[in-house]
C-alpha cells in the first residue's frame, strides 16, 4: 500500500533502470469509401477506415518533416523511413457515418484520432545519435531517470526529466501494490509545461513531499508521459501532496493520448498534430 503524508510520501525504491522509451505522433485522419456494386456495408466501412489510417500516417509524416529539421542527412533518411514503416493505434473513433453520394451511391466515412508509432528500430538508431539526444529540431524525446541506481531503507529519492523541447507532461508513480498516484502535476505544483534542454527535479520547488525508501518492497516505476501539446485528463483526486489515481491503469495511456490538437494559425497546410513520448523506469525494492 502507498504511503502518502502531507509533508511526506513514502515510497520503497532500490534499483532504478530504463526499461521502455516510445516516440509517436498523435494525429486526426478521416476515411471514405463507397460501395459501387462489389463491395458490401462491412467491407466499405473496412476501406474508410484503412483510408483513414492511410493519411494520419501521411498527416504524421508531414508534420514530423515540418516541424524537425535534423542536420544529418543518413538520420533524417532514418526518420522518414521510420514513419513510412508505422503502425497506426486507433485512440478514438471521433465521427462515423453513412452518406448518399449522388455519383457513387451509398457512401461511409469515419473520422478518427490515431497515434502513428514509427518503425522501432528506425527510433532506436536515431535516438543512440549524439546528433538528435539534445537537438530541439529533432523529434520530441523526454527522458526520465534518478539521482542513483540502488537505495537503503530511509535515504530520499530524486526522480529527473528533461526534454529536448518544450513539452507538456505527467508523471506517475506506480508502488509494488499496484497503486498509482501522479508526482506532476500536484496540488502544490500545478504547471505541467516544461521547457526543453532543461532537467527538472522531482521533488523540488513548492513539492510538499520528499520520496523516501520504506516497505513493502516489490518491483515500482516511474512512468512520464509528454507531449508537444496538451494531454488528455485522466481522473485523480487529492490525496495529501500528490494526486491519487483513480482511472483505471489499464485506460492510463489511450486517454493521457487524447491530446488537445489545435490547428496551425499560420495559414500553413499541416495538419494538427502533436508529438508524443513515453517514458518509464522500472524501480525494484531492497533492504
């Protein structure tokens, strides 16, 4: 059971390691299709939404070449041929209907909210270049990590992040119960915007809490979630200096996905989007 104090936040920490790290865009796509005369309802609504994918891919594409601009030519090879290989995850099926065209007939078209995730290997050779760790015209990439690799019961904890842009950000804790309460933003410590090339210290500032080793013991992680926009809400409620977690884990990542896309005011043709960056390390307990 996690332990949270108003001054303190008890927590049971030994061994700190990355384990996962994920980039993406998050993107709106919509996808038509009609039946003519070979096609049935099912296989007309099938086209719609794989036309759908078809362009949030190409959506993501566009808004990735436009908004980074890495100055090696091999790894900016390796970023468009990541894309070109992505796969797309449906967040949310926004708008689906049936309409009669007057050449084609009965016609379907679906609108959708979907993250592109890039081919993972492509990721992982950029992301080893020293080119693109710290490069802001790089694709969004947010870090986290702490002050050292293994603890003894009673010593205090950091927990770090840092971005090479400006992001937007949650950070969660997940102790050996089960149990989830998110660190940022807090009841004390509500701005969740960070700039990049910055290391941000948690706890720190108006943090009410200290993170500290104490039982039960067991495998816990510190999970970020960051995006070049706004993310999706998730539900928490106050529980002393942090927030209690009260969305179910298992729903955690599709709504923190749900992020606020706004259009550019430029009057430029890219599409809304936003990158997105997923990080954890995974913390094992010990005496």
């Amino acid at each position: 059971m996690l332990k949270t104090l108003v001054s303190t936040l008890l927590l049971s920490l030994c061994l700190a390691s990355s384990l996962y790290a994920a980039q993406s865009t998050i993107t709106e796509a919509e996808g038509y299709s009609c039946m003519g005369v070979d096609k049935s309802k099912k296989q007309t609504e099938q086209d719609a939404l794989m036309d759908a994918k078809r362009k949030a891919v190409e959506f993501a594409s566009t808004y990735i070449k436009s908004e980074t601009q890495v100055k090696n030519f091999a790894l900016e090879k390796d970023l468009l041929a990541a894309y070109a290989k992505a796969e797309v995850k449906i967040i949310q099926e926004l708008e689906k209907s049936w309409y009669k065209d007057l050449a084609a007939g009965d016609c379907y078209k679906v609108k959708i909210k979907a993250e592109v995730v890039p081919d993972e290997k492509g990721m992982e050779r950029i992301s080893k270049s020293k080119d693109v760790a710290d490069d802001p015209s790089a694709p969004l990439a947010v870090k986290v990590w702490t002050d050292k690799k293994e603890y003894k019961a009673g010593e205090k904890i950091k927990v770090y992040i840092k971005g090479n842009k400006p992001f937007y950000a949650r950070v969660l804790y997940k102790d050996a119960g089960g149990e989830l309460v998110q660190l940022l933003p807090n009841p004390y410590r509500s701005d969740n915007y960070f700039n990049g090339g910055a290391v941000y210290e948690i706890p720190a500032g108006n943090d009410k809490f200290d993170l500290e080793v104490s039982q039960p013991f067991g495998e816990e992680s510190v999970i970020v979630y960051a995006g070049s926009a706004p993310l999706g809400e998730i539900e928490v409620q106050t529980g002393g200096s942090v927030y209690q977690v009260k969305t179910k884990p298992k729903d955690i990542p599709a709504m923190t996905r749900g992020v606020k896309l706004t259009e550019k005011k430029n009057g430029g043709s890219v599409p809304a989007a936003s990158e997105f960056y997923e990080d954890k390390v995974v913390l094992k307990t010990g005496k």
